[in-house]
C-alpha cells in the first residue's frame, strides 16, 4: 500500500517522465498539433500495456500500488534508466533488501530483448517469475499478457500443466522436473525474506503433488542451459538448444531458444514466428 507521500511522489514523477518522451523516441507516429508535452496518457498506457484510465489514477495518486509488472512495462515504456527504474520499484513497495528478490530488469538487459526479434527470448527473476519477453516468446510459449501476474512463473507453467508448450529435457522429465524445483529452493535459501517466494512454494505444493513431493527431499540445484524437445500444439515438435544467462548483479535469469541453422526445427520456429506475426496483425485490426 503507497503512502500519500509515496503516492503523491510516483504520480508527480510519472508526469515528468511521461512529458519528457516524445513520440519520435516511443516509436510512434507525431502530429504537429499536440497540446501536451512528450506523450500523451493514451499513449503510454497503449505503450505499457494498460489502460488510460489507469495512467490518470497513477497521475493523480488515485490507485493503489502498480503492481511489479506494471513497474516493469512503465520502466520500458517511459525507456527509464536503471537508477530511475530503482526509484520507480521503491515508491511502488517493491525495493529490494532483508532478503527479497529483486524484480527490477536493467535497461541495457531490456534492449537486448527488444533487439533480439528472431529467436524467443525472455527475462525471469530468482523464482523464475516471468518480467519480459520479446514476441517470439509469446508465439512459441503463448501470450504471458493474458495470464494473472501470480501464474507467469515457470515452474507454476511447468507442474500445473496450463501452458500451451511442454518441455522435455534431454535426459528424463524427473530429472528437468527436479532440477527446477532444487533451482527455486537455492533462491529460497538466497531469498528467505521473500514472501513471494513463500507463497508460490504453497501455491505449488497445493496445486501439484509431483511439485510437493520433489519439494520434500530438499535437494539444492541450479537450473542450466540444456538441448529441449519443445512439443507445440501448431507446429508440433522441436530439438532446441535452451541458453540460461544470469546476470550478476541482480540474479536475472535471460533464457533464449535457438535451432540448428538449417533444421527442420529451425523451420518450424521460422514458421511459428510467422504464424505469430500474423496473429499480432489480426489482433491489432
């Protein structure tokens, strides 16, 4: 919960850096006629994925807390360094210390999302809670945005079986299987201040007892790069190589997905692409 303080700062600082962007720095199209300096609130809220009505009741201290999500989508849409991305996390609630994991994602790891258009690419924190994908992801794990916040985490996809894409490991599905459940208990031992964390483990252990049962024999791992099969419900099944990147000083996890140049499963994820393109466009008419 903000306090009038918090809530009259984060709304006075969310004008200022809304009325510095232009639309030539968004990537939007400019008009000569424009009674607002920088964006208006339409248009960041279509930039943030959120509503208008939304921005306004953030600009006049009228909402509750945005959640870590919305912080994210503000911080890159407003293109925020990582100082104000900071500032932004602490008016909102969610600054970092005695424990919890931090959800902030560095402008420079933003950008290599954004640039990186030809293979699936996704940012997750320490429990694996998704932050930002770029549109290949989506069109190979399916659309994050239409998920609750609390669900787009990986092993929440992975062991509750709601996800359009499955994973198999190279070796047995107990041995991926364990090796993400003894990933989120070394965060839970780096992080035993984290409630979000905590409450994930309940949700997991209520909602899986495969998850319940790995959970129980308390074994420490660290979730690696590795060759996936990846079977899709349009273009079927996939050999890929699953790259995990962490970054050092906020324990980012950066997974990317790529083929064999030349394979048949670098065709079908050149199709997949494709076939994600064209629903991007329909959707937009």
């Amino acid at each position: 919960m903000l306090t009038m303080s918090a809530s009259g700062e984060l709304a006075a600082v969310l004008r200022v850096w809304r009325e510095r962007l232009t639309p030539q720095m968004a990537g939007l199209p400019a008009y000569t006629s424009r009674r607002t300096n920088g964006l208006r609130r339409e248009e960041l809220a279509v930039l943030a994925s959120v509503s208008a009505d939304y921005i306004v009741r953030l600009e006049q201290g009228r909402s509750a807390a945005p959640s870590v999500q919305v912080c994210v989508s503000l911080a890159r849409a407003l293109q925020l360094s990582d100082t104000e991305q900071e500032y932004l996390f602490r008016l909102a609630g969610h600054a970092t210390g005695g424990g919890r994991i931090t959800r902030m994602v560095p402008a420079s790891i933003r950008r290599l999302v954004e640039r990186t258009g030809e293979r699936p690419v996704a940012v997750f924190d320490a429990m694996w809670n998704l932050l930002l994908w770029n549109p290949m992801w989506t069109a190979l794990m399916g659309d994050p945005s239409s998920s609750k916040e609390a669900d787009r985490n990986l092993l929440w996809l992975h062991f509750t079986g709601t996800s359009d894409c499955h994973l198999h490991g190279p070796d047995s599905p107990e041995a991926l299987d364990a090796s993400l459940v003894g990933d989120l208990r070394r965060s839970a031992g780096r992080y035993p201040g984290d409630s979000q964390l905590q409450q994930l483990v309940v949700r997991l252990k209520e909602a899986s007892p495969h998850f319940a049962r790995l959970w129980s024999r308390h074994e420490v791992d660290e979730h690696g790069p590795a060759v996936r099969q990846v079977v899709h419900s349009e273009v079927g099944t996939m050999d890929l190589d699953c790259d995990i990147l962490t970054t050092q000083r906020h324990d980012l996890r950066i997974m990317m997905y790529t083929a064999e140049p030349g394979s048949e499963s670098d065709s079908k994820l050149a199709l997949l692409g494709t076939i994600g393109a064209q629903d991007m466009a329909a959707d937009s008419r």
